[in-house]
C-alpha cells in the first residue's frame, strides 16, 4: 500500500515529501533530517507531547499522511495553542493527549518485544 507523507516544519524539515511502497529505503547525510522525518510519522500515531519538535520560528508543524489505495488522510498539526487532526476531511481541534479514535482505527501501531515498545522506522 502506498502512503505519501509530507512532513512541514518538523525539526530540521521544512517541507517534504516522501512516498512510501513496499520496501522504502531512507538514506542521507547526518543531520539531514531521516530520524526527524520518522520522529514526525511517529508523532501523528501517538499525538506527541510537547512542542519542542517544532521548527525553531514557527507556530507549528504538520504531517500529512495519504494511504494511497484507500484514499484515506490523517493531518497533525501541533504547536503553542495547537493540537488538531484532520482525518477523512473531518477536523479535530485541540485533541488533548492521545489521539482521536478515529487515528488508532487506521491500526497503526508499535511492536512489544520483550516488555520494549518499539516503532516501525
């Protein structure tokens, strides 16, 4: 299934794209921004706390996941102020902690291995 991410003022990203499909290699200088872009992938599906993430100078960042084949979205916007989800055309503003119903039906999830959660990178 291909997902198309966009990921906007995270970290060290300011805009960018990435599709995924089936066996996606990520590679890159240090410091190019790789982890970041998983660190945001991660934050949609956990709804991050915090704002430290946020790209110095800006009021928030966004990811925007797209599964292809499903024509399916999830938006994540957080900042000072500034927690929402846009998932399916539908909006969520200012979610508190945890996400939406809506985002854990998509079944994204970590693994446990050994009493460890890890994510998918």
């Amino acid at each position: 299934m291909p997902i198309k991410v966009r990921v906007r003022d995270f970290q060290s990203i300011v805009d960018e794209t990435i599709l995924i499909d089936r066996l996606t290699v990520v590679t890159g200088t240090n410091n190019a921004g790789k982890s970041a872009m998983f660190r945001a992938i991660r934050g949609v599906f956990t709804n991050a706390p915090g704002t430290d993430f946020v790209r110095i100078g800006r009021p928030h960042c966004t990811v925007d996941i797209t599964f292809l084949d499903e024509n399916t979205s999830i938006t994540w916007e957080k900042g000072e102020g500034i927690n929402n989800y846009v998932i399916n055309g539908k909006r969520f503003n200012k979610v508190g902690r945890g996400v939406p119903p809506e985002v854990a039906a998509f079944g994204i999830l970590p693994i446990t291995a050994n009493g460890t959660e890890l994510w998918p990178q």
